[in-house]
C-alpha cells in the first residue's frame, strides 16, 4: 500500500454558485453550474517508506472537470453554458497511512496550473466566452481498499477570465473589464490505483 502507483480517478463536482464566474455581465438566472463530472490520471512516488507510514510525491498529468447548465430567458430564448477546467502537471505532497496490505489512508496538497472557461451561447450561437489560466490549489483526503480509491477533494483558487464574444454580444468586452472567476468546488473521487 506504501509504493508507487498509477490511478485513473472520476471525479462528481459540487462546486459553489460562484463557480467559473463571479463577476457583473448580467446573465440570466438558473446558468449556476451544480454539478462537474471530470477525469483524473496521475502518479504517486514515495521518498520515505516506514512500515505503516509513507510520504512522497502525487501528481496528476490530467486533471479534466466538465460543467453544463442551461436556462430560458423572455427575450432570448435558450441560454446554455458549459464550463471546462483542465490542469496539467499538478503536484504536491501525499502523506500516507497503510493498514496492513489491505487498506490505506492518502492526505495531499496539489499545486495545480489550471486553466478554467466559461462559455454562454444562446440559441442563435451568438456567445461569451470568459478565460483564465491561474495556479489553484487542492486538498484531498481518499482511502484505498486494495487498488479501489475512495475520496473526497477541495479544489479552490482565483480567476480574472478574459472576454471574448461575438454577434449580439460583441460589445461585451469593451463595456466590462474582466471578470472573476471562482474555482472552488468540492468533488467526491472514485477510481483505481495500481
């Protein structure tokens, strides 16, 4: 339970409101992302191996979240949002607690490049399109039965997504400067690590 790995990981988002946008454009109501479902791939290397006791290395090569909501505004008609965070090489310490060779307690810190986008389209694909990329943090704590991983993570970190638009909203980015972007979400992660 004490040794490098591999893990495949999927991961349920619960992200608050203010997710992948807290800013002053005045969307509609009801375009709040309530739910992620995303990807992890990553590795664990141990530097300090005790019977019971481990640190080491957790990185995540890909780390992929996937967000959709959808609302009717009276003079637009439909409005839908879709929001995509992908980190790429993102690591930090794991600390880990093995109980015999069946179960095992993982606690890490990620540093994690990210880049988080927000992108509004209505029914005529006129769009908005809100981007960052900024280096946020994750929490995580999961338990391993064997090869199964159960876990819960807290990703958090702070955007200033840049605008872009066309069609009827082509005046946006020169009307608002750029918009604040939240990346806090908790996730519950399950997945397999050899």
């Amino acid at each position: 339970m004490i040794d490098k790995g591999f893990s495949i990981k999927f991961a349920f988002g619960f992200p608050e409101s203010t997710y992948a946008f807290d800013g002053d454009i005045p969307f509609p109501d009801g375009l709040d992302i309530n739910t992620t479902y995303g990807l992890e791939i990553g590795n664990q290397w141990y530097f300090l191996k005790e019977e019971s006791f481990g640190l080491g290395l957790d990185v995540n090569w890909i780390d992929l979240q996937y967000g959709y909501a959808s609302a009717e505004d009276p003079l637009i008609g439909e409005i839908r949002r879709n929001t995509l965070e992908g980190s790429f090489l993102e690591f930090g310490p794991v600390a880990t607690f093995a109980f015999k060779d069946m179960f095992a307690i993982d606690a890490y810190y990620n540093l994690r490049p990210t880049v988080l986008a927000s992108y509004y389209r209505d029914q005529n694909d006129d769009f908005i399109l809100l981007q960052d990329f900024s280096f946020a943090h994750g929490l995580g704590l999961g338990a391993r039965f064997k090869i199964l991983y159960i876990g819960y993570e807290y990703t958090f970190g702070n955007f200033d997504g840049e605008i872009s638009a066309d069609g009827e909203y082509e005046d946006v980015p020169e009307e608002f400067d750029r918009q604040k972007m939240s990346g806090i979400n908790s996730k519950l992660i399950i997945g397999l690590q050899f």
